[in-house]
C-alpha cells in the first residue's frame, strides 16, 4: 500500500470516516471496511461494558443509600458475616449503631471486628440463637429472631436480629448482611400489656366468682323472707278462728315482705349505680315525717332483735324542711340503721346525734352520727366495707345480706355532695357519721297540709291494671274508703274508657306502666291529645313498679300529675290521689323536677 493509502487509511482509523474514495482497488477496499467494521464493534462493546459498569455502580449506590434510609428509618445496627467452605461462620463485622445499642460510648473499647458476638448474647438464650442462625445459614430458612443481649453495662436489653444470606451456585451461604434493631421498650409494654390483660382475666375470674357467691346469697336470702310469709299464710289459713294469731301473724308476715322489698331494691339499685344511671332530682323534704317513718321500719326490727333505739337531735337545727331527695335519703338510713340492728346484741344500743350549721352558701349542713353497741367490724373489713359484694367472713353465714348496702349508701350520699366516714372496733361497736349539705325549703302551705288528711269517699277512679289480683286488690281497698272503681287492662282500653264517658266521669285515673297492647305512657299520651275540654285537666297517677327516679321523671313528661311505686303503700297511694284530685294537675315544679 502507497504512502498516500496508508496515510489516508490511518486517518481514517482516527477520524472513523469511511471516505475509500483514494483507494482504487476494489478488494483492497473490501478488506478496509471489514476492519472499520471490526473496529466500530470492538468500541461498541467497549461501550456497552462501561454503561454497564456505571449502571451496576449507580445500583449499587442506590441500595446503598436505600439501605442507610431504611436503618436509619428503624433505627437499626447493621453487621455482617462472612462464612467459610463449609459453611460457617468465620468473622463479623458490626457498624457503629451495634456498638451504640450494646452501650459502648466510642470505638476504643468495642470488640475488634471479627470477634464472635456469642458474648454479647444472654446465656439462655445462645444455644437458641445459634441453633437457628445454623438452620438458616445451611438450610436456606429465614433468620429473624428476637433475644436477649447483654450490654456494656451488664443490663439485659431486648432486640431483634434479622438477616439475609448470599450464596454461591450451590447454594453454600458465602456472607450475610443483617439488622439489628432495639426492641427494649416494645417488649417490656407488651409484658406490662400482658400483665394487664392477665389481671384483668383474674380480676373477671374473681368478679365471676363473687357475683356466684352473690346469687347463691340473693337466693338463700331472698328466700328465708318469702318461705316465712309462705309458713305465716298457712298457719293463718290453719287457725282462722283465733285472731290474735292471724294479726300478729300478719305483723310478722309485713316485715318479712318489707325485708324482701329492700333486697330487691338493694339489688336493683346497686345496678342502676354501676351504670351511672341516676339522676338527682330534689324535692322538699320534710325530716320530721322522713324520721317517723324510718323509725316506724326500725323500731319493728329492733325490737325483734331486742336492741333499744335512742336519738337525740340538737335544739339548734334551725330547718325542717330542705330540698333533697327523700327516697334516697330514707334508703340510706334504713341500710344503715339495719346493720346497726343485725350487727348487734340483745340489749345492745342504737343511738343518734344529730347537728346542723349554716354553711357562707346558704346552705345547712345536716350531720348524723349513728352509733351502735354491737360487734363491730375487724381492720381488714373496714378497708372494703365498701367494695360490692363485700361481707364480713366472721359472721356472714349468720347474718343475711346482700353485701350492697354500704356501697350503695356511699354512692347516694356522694351523689348528693355529701361524705360518710366509718370507725369501728371488733367487738366494741361502730360509728357512722354522715354529712349532707342541702338548701332549705320553705314550709309547706297549710291547704297542702290540711288536704294530706282529706278521704277519697265519692271518688269516681278508672284503675289500669292488667294483672287481676293487683287489679282486685287495690280496687277492694280503695272501694273500702268509698271510692268507685272501674278497671280496664290495658292502656288501650284506658284510652277508649275515658273517651267513651262524658266530662266528670271519672275524678282521676291510676295508671300502671308496663301493659300488653298500649303502656301506660303512650295511653297517657293518647288521653292528653283528646280533643275535650277535660283531657289536659284529669289527674293521672302512675301505680308502678318503675320505681326509680328517672322512672318518675318519665312518668311526668308524659303528662302524669304524680306517681306512686309498687309494692303499693295504700295509705300514702290514698294521700296521693286525694291531693291530686283535690288540687287538680300541679305544676311540674312542685312534683321535685328542677326545670
């Protein structure tokens, strides 16, 4: 090849022209354009292999970077390990976030890098550990475990170690890069949620069991009130002739009934208290006549027990009349006064002191310290006389009870603001002492007073009741004062009586709540929406066993002028219905409901 050729063929290596325009002969041409061929592929394989390269090291920095994202993420330790032909492990590496877990503060006296961590690991758990590092590392399962480490300090911390193998062709793991992340605190809050859970589960097992115990006592209870007045009605039936026997039976057979209400009333109401049910509704209280009847429960009680009731009120209580809740105020005195009774000797005491002082608000705070004689409570009860259920284990066999009553006459008192302390010694007795802030009440008028003594001779009632022997019973009763009575069953019927009847055919109606058909509310509903002159003016009164509070409320909202609780007092359901019809419907106000 000429000069001139050859210079053109290099220049042309350079400059990757495909100019041959110089060269004449045609093979001579074909053997330079397959070298500028071969040329051209070789730089572009060279080219190919450089991409890759850069693309392998740009995904290398991108896991690299995700990698450092992710631990810092979780705040995680990143080791690695390296394992020999047969696979095991034969060096570590851990990076500064595994020094910092395990509580060494700088490099120098961390373990060199290759060390075996068995050291670290708390010996209960090594065996387990390598055991499972073994599995994965030879058998190609995952590694991920929590374990114990014991740091610098010799505390015991918890983490979780996690790793991914990398092998070869046949599958022998070559190395290992894993995380290892603190899990301290995670774990204790599950065993303190553990913990929680387990308390709960025996605090479920215990109430399970208490509420057992409680039934078998309910049912035991419940029944020595009820098999004595079933005993009491035979032997009356059996000796009808002698009426001595019959009446002081009867006597005998009312405080058994009274004693039945009061547990189902203590039962009832502890439940309504759990749920945060009541309400506090106040009403002119008068404590005069609030203290003759609970004496008049009491005093029946004490002396069938042979203990002696004593009181002594102070000549400065300046207010006899106050604004409270009488149902509330006598249920907590007959509980208390009863176990002042049951807990107690023959010829033992009750005894009563009762102060008052005007408080800057106006209000009077009334305190009671009652007193009694009997055996008294032991330290260990007295720290739980007012949990549910609770019971002095010394006498509980003897003495009946459903363990409500002092729970229930605490949550009373402090419903109305009040506070009620307890001493008590085995064996010397025990003392309450309760204080209750309330507003006082003026007096009542005296037409209000002169017309609680009025009779229901002449009275024209419709009665609502569809249970017959309710229904027979009140209506014999309140026939026996002179009253007339007819009866219908159900609400329904209550509605189309008074429609059917002119004006003035009935001076009031007695209206049970819970009927087939149509209850009492909505058929009190119905009566008030009539359109006649005397539908928004009859009385009606509730005759109900809803006996609780926010029972009353309903009653009235529906439109009824006052309501009476079953069992049925006859004498105070008498007072009742001739003030009512006496004085016509009353404002709301004056039934108690604050507006």
């Amino acid at each position: 090849m000429n000069d001139d050729l050859k210079a053109g063929s290099e220049q042309g290596d350079a400059s990757s022209s495909f100019d041959f325009a110089g060269v004449a002969d045609r093979e001579e041409r074909e053997r330079l354009l397959m070298e500028e061929l071969r040329r051209t592929q070789r730089a572009l394989a060279e080219a190919e292999n450089e991409i890759k390269q850069k693309q392998r090291a740009l995904a290398e920095h991108a896991f690299e970077q995700e990698a450092a994202d992710a631990r810092d993420l979780l705040h995680a330790a990143c080791w690695t390990a390296d394992f020999d032909d047969e696979g095991n492990p034969m060096g570590f590496w851990f990076s500064d976030g595994c020094r910092r877990v395990l509580g060494f503060e700088s490099e120098d006296d961390f373990p060199e890098n290759g060390e075996n961590p068995d050291r670290f690991i708390a010996p209960d758990d090594l065996a387990r550990i390598n055991n499972e590092f073994r599995i994965a590392a030879t058998e190609g399962g995952p590694y991920d475990v929590n374990y114990c480490v014991r740091r610098k300090d010799g505390k015991r911390m918890w983490v979780r170690a996690a790793a991914k193998f990398r092998r070869d062709e046949q599958g022998i793991a070559r190395s290992c890069m894993g995380v290892l992340v603190d899990i301290d605190d995670a774990v204790k809050n599950q065993a303190c949620q553990q913990q929680a859970l387990e308390q709960a589960l025996e605090r479920a097992d215990r109430a399970n069991k208490v509420k057992t115990d409680f039934l078998h006592r309910m049912s035991h209870d419940m029944r020595t009130p009820l098999n004595c007045i079933l005993g009491l009605l035979e032997l009356c039936e059996r000796n009808r002739d002698d009426k001595a026997l019959v009446e002081e039976n009867h006597g005998k057979m009312r405080t058994a009934a009274r004693h039945l209400l009061s547990l189902i009333d203590d039962t009832l109401q502890a439940s309504k208290l759990g749920e945060g049910e009541l309400a506090l509704v106040r009403e002119p209280v008068d404590f005069a006549h609030l203290q003759a009847d609970v004496d008049d429960i009491m005093q029946l009680l004490a002396a069938e027990a042979g203990v002696i009731m004593e009181g002594r009120q102070e000549d400065s209580i300046a207010y006899r009349y106050v604004l409270g809740n009488e149902l509330y105020l006598r249920q907590i005195f007959l509980n208390i006064y009863s176990n002042c009774i049951k807990y107690n000797r023959p010829g033992g005491k009750v005894i009563t002191h009762v102060t008052s002082s005007e408080l800057p608000d106006g209000k009077v705070l009334l305190c009671w310290e009652i007193t009694d004689t009997g055996i008294g409570m032991s330290p260990e009860f007295l720290k739980r006389v007012f949990e549910p259920f609770a019971r002095e284990s010394s006498v509980a066999g003897a003495v009946g009870g459903t363990g409500l009553g002092m729970p229930i006459v605490k949550q009373l008192i402090e419903l109305m603001g009040g506070s009620i302390d307890i001493s008590s010694e085995l064996n010397e007795g025990s003392t309450f002492v309760i204080s209750i802030p309330f507003d006082p009440a003026p007096a009542p008028r005296e037409t209000e007073q002169a017309a609680s003594g009025s009779t229901l001779q002449g009275r024209r009632l419709l009665l609502v009741e569809d249970n017959d022997l309710n229904a027979e019973i009140a209506a014999t009763i309140l026939e026996g004062d002179g009253a007339y009575v007819s009866i219908v069953g159900d609400g329904a019927q209550a509605v189309e009586a008074f429609a059917a009847n002119p004006a003035g055919t009935f001076d009031a109606i007695l209206m049970d709540v819970a009927m087939p058909k149509m209850d009492g509310l909505a058929a009190t509903r119905a009566i008030r929406a009539l359109d006649r002159p005397d539908a928004a003016s009859i009385p009606i009164i509730a005759m109900t066993g809803n006996a609780f509070q926010e029972d009353v409320r309903e009653c009235l909202e529906a439109g009824m002028n006052a309501h009476i609780a079953k069992p049925i007092d006859m004498a105070k359901a008498e007072r009742v219905i001739t003030k009512v019809v006496g004085e016509g419907p009353p404002p709301i106000k004056e039934l108690g409901i604050d507006q």
